[in-house]
C-alpha cells in the first residue's frame, strides 16, 4: 500500500484538508451516523492530516473550524440512511488515522461513498413486502390472506417512495403516500370483511415507515448535551410520524372505518415469534443499504432480543414497556461495540434489530382518536387517545433509553481509552 510520505507532490494544503473533512463529516452526517461517532471521526482525520479542526454539528450543516482560517460549512441535513457510504467513508478515515492512507484516497473514497446507491428497487420493494409480513404474525394475524395483503400492501407502498423519489418528492412526502396506500387497502379489507379489528393489514405497512434511526440518533445527542440537535433530529422523527398517521388515518376515513381501541395483538408461539422478529430484522437493513454481509447481526441479535421480551411479558408478567426495555439494553450492549468495529451507524443497525417492538400500532391509533374528536368523537376517543399516546411515549423512552445507554457509555469508554492511549 503506498505510504503517505511517497507522495509528497500531492500533498494538499491546509484549506484542502479542512475542505477534506468538512466532506467527510457531512457525508456521515447525512448518511445516518450518529454524531458522537462523527466527532470521533473528525479527531482520527486531524490524527493522521496533522491538523488541528474543530468540527461544530448542527442539524442542517457541519462547520469545519480552522486557527486563522475561514470556517468552512457544508449542508448536510440528516434525513436519510445510507450504511453502505458510512462503511466506505469510516474505513478510509480509520487508514488515514493511521497513516497508511493519503489524502488522494481520502477523497477518492469519499467520492464512492457519495455514489454508493440505495439497495437496489426489486430488493427493496421485497423488502418492503417481507418486513410488514413478519409484523403482521407477530401481532397475531393467523390468516395467510391477511398476510399476503399486508406483503402486498408493503411492496405496493416501497414501489411508490422509489418512484416518489425519482419525482424529487422529499420524504415526507413518500411517507405519507405510502402509508395512505396501507390505509387504502387496509379500509378494502375491512370493507371486504378480510380484516380483524386489529385492522393489522393497514398498520403493518405503516410501522416500516417509523422513523426509528433519527429517534435514536436524537436521543443519542440528547444524552451528550447536544440539546438544540437532539430536538431538531427528534423533531424531524415527529413530523415523519405526523405524516404516516396523518396519511393512514385519512384513507381509513374514506372507507369508514378507524384503527379502535383493541389490545397491540395476539399471542403466537415463542418459535415463531422469533422467527418472525429475525426476518423482519433482515428485511429493514435492506431500507437503510447496509452491505449484505453485515445482516446476520440485527438478525441474529433482533431475534434474540424479541424473544427474550415475549417470555418477559407472556412468562414473567412484565409490562410491554419494561419488555421493550429489557430487549433493547441486550441489544445495545451486543451492537455498540459491534457497530464500532464494523464502521456501520448504530441507529440503523440498533433500530433493525428492535423494530418489532416499535409501538407504532398505538401512535397510529393514538392519531386516529384525536382526528376523530372534532367530528364524532366521545370520551372513549379521547381516553383511548391517551391511553395510547401514553404507552406508545413509554415504549419510545424504554426503547431508546435502552439502545442509547449502551451505546453512550461505550462510546465515553472508548473515547477515553483513545484518549489514554
């Protein structure tokens, strides 16, 4: 591998370099990777350039700051996911930290991580068909019919966010289209009388839409005293949810029918509880294009984890929030050091791994109640709007408290270390 010191002729300047790792915070920034870990990056960048940058995060951009120098700032709003980029740009700042790369290939690896697509469309629309299918059994939906329309459902919805996309349709708007389609076909089912009251073909589909990795990622800056970033992160997951309840509730509306107050779902035997829960925790790694080698890991632990929460919950007596809490604690501390060592963002991989025990159910149901208040709404609505509103809150918090903790006391000893090193 050629060394940095053979090609002194191309040595770039200082304003280069500072340019440099501008590029590189903002594409992992923009990429899903969470900014602790940003920071970090920026460090082992300054290790090897023999700089010294201060990088200052923020939710639309990342401002480089140099000695004497002009800041450099590029805009980088954090609304997507891109593993696959966040795995390039890590393991080319790791080499430059280490001297064993230059700065020629710091910037030609950044170039391909920019480049590096999504997953490709007919993986993705599988993907969208097999994640909301494995959802639906583990709520309890026993009918293969019901199954098959939910996969349908999820697939039609995938389909339409690419096609969105190539239209320059922003996110919200995907969302809300996909999850209006869910609600759509999920109103024919009821209509059609091939839906339960647990109305699990219309939310299937819309739980893969959950914002999971912003939340986490919000919680994550919320517990570094990050407090105008972790709003802003959380903030932006809110809006996302606004929008597939808001779309979801709509079509329901439209066939006549709602999402009522009826318990989260049914119980299923243990097996395939896990079963479930493993594939829908490869299905969501697909969404977020993590390389295909790196799956087994929400796999495996995603598996784990629901199962450990349904034996708590069915066996121990334990309440769905404590159980959600549990599961995730296992989670983060297998995937903090996992992510680490892999350069993949931990709010992706974390979040495909606990997706499964996404309240969304009780979001979806919680804006349903409130949109009906206004028209024909009674004190069961609001009751139920609370009811929901107030397990879906404790879910969220025992879920991200559970994923984030690991992951924060991970990364303070790892930071530590480096830093004794």
């Amino acid at each position: 591998m050629t060394s940095v010191d053979t090609i002194g002729e191309a040595r770039a300047t200082e304003d280069s370099d500072q340019v440099l790792v501008a590029r590189a915070a903002a594409l992992l920034h923009v990429s899903g990777e969470s900014t602790t870990v940003t920071l970090a990056a920026v460090d082992r960048l300054n290790h090897g350039l023999g700089t010294n940058f201060e990088l200052l995060p923020s939710w639309a951009s990342m401002t480089v700051l140099a000695k004497g120098r002009d800041p450099v700032t590029t805009v980088a709003p954090p609304v997507g996911v891109a593993m696959r980029s966040v795995t390039i740009a890590m393991r080319v700042i790791d080499r430059v930290g280490d001297n064993t790369a230059t700065r020629l290939q710091l910037a030609a690896e950044l170039d391909r991580a920019t480049k590096a697509g999504p997953s490709p469309m007919w993986l993705f629309i599988v993907a969208c068909a097999t994640g909301p299918a494995a959802l639906s059994i583990i709520f309890g939906a026993h009918d293969a019919t019901a199954v098959l329309l939910v996969a349908f459902s999820g697939a039609l919805g995938g389909a339409a966010r690419r096609l969105l996309g190539r239209f320059h349709i922003g996110p919200l708007g995907q969302v809300f289209a996909a999850a209006f389609l869910a609600g759509v076909i999920g109103g024919f089912a009821v209509n059609a009388d091939l839906s339960t009251s647990l109305r699990l073909i219309a939310v299937c589909p819309a739980m893969i839409l959950v914002p999971g990795p912003h939340i986490l990622n919000g919680v994550l800056d919320l517990f570094a005293l990050r407090i105008p970033l972790g709003f802003a992160r959380l903030g932006y997951a809110a809006v996302l949810l606004l929008a597939v309840g808001s779309g979801l509730a709509l079509a329901l509306a439209l066939f006549g029918t709602n999402l009522p107050v009826e318990p989260g779902g049914r119980t299923v035997p243990l097996w395939l509880d896990v079963i479930a829960a493993g594939v829908a925790a490869a299905s969501y790694p697909v969404y977020f294009a993590i390389p295909y080698r790196l799956i087994i890991w929400p796999v495996v632990v995603g598996a784990v984890a629901h199962g450990l929460r349904t034996v708590a919950i069915n066996d121990w007596g334990w309440n769905v929030a404590i159980g959600a809490t549990i599961a995730c604690f296992l989670v983060g501390i297998v995937l903090a050091p996992v992510s680490h060592r892999l350069h993949i963002p931990y709010a992706a991989v974390a979040f495909a791994a606990v997706v499964a025990l996404v309240p969304g159910v009780y979001v979806f149901r919680m804006i349903n109640a409130i949109g009906d208040l206004p028209f024909a709404g009674s004190n069961d609505s609001l009751l139920g709007a609370i009811s929901d509103g107030t397990t879906a809150a404790l879910i969220v918090l025992g879920m991200a408290v559970g994923l984030a903790l690991p992951k924060h006391v991970y990364s303070q000893l790892t930071a530590h270390r480096e830093r004794t090193s």
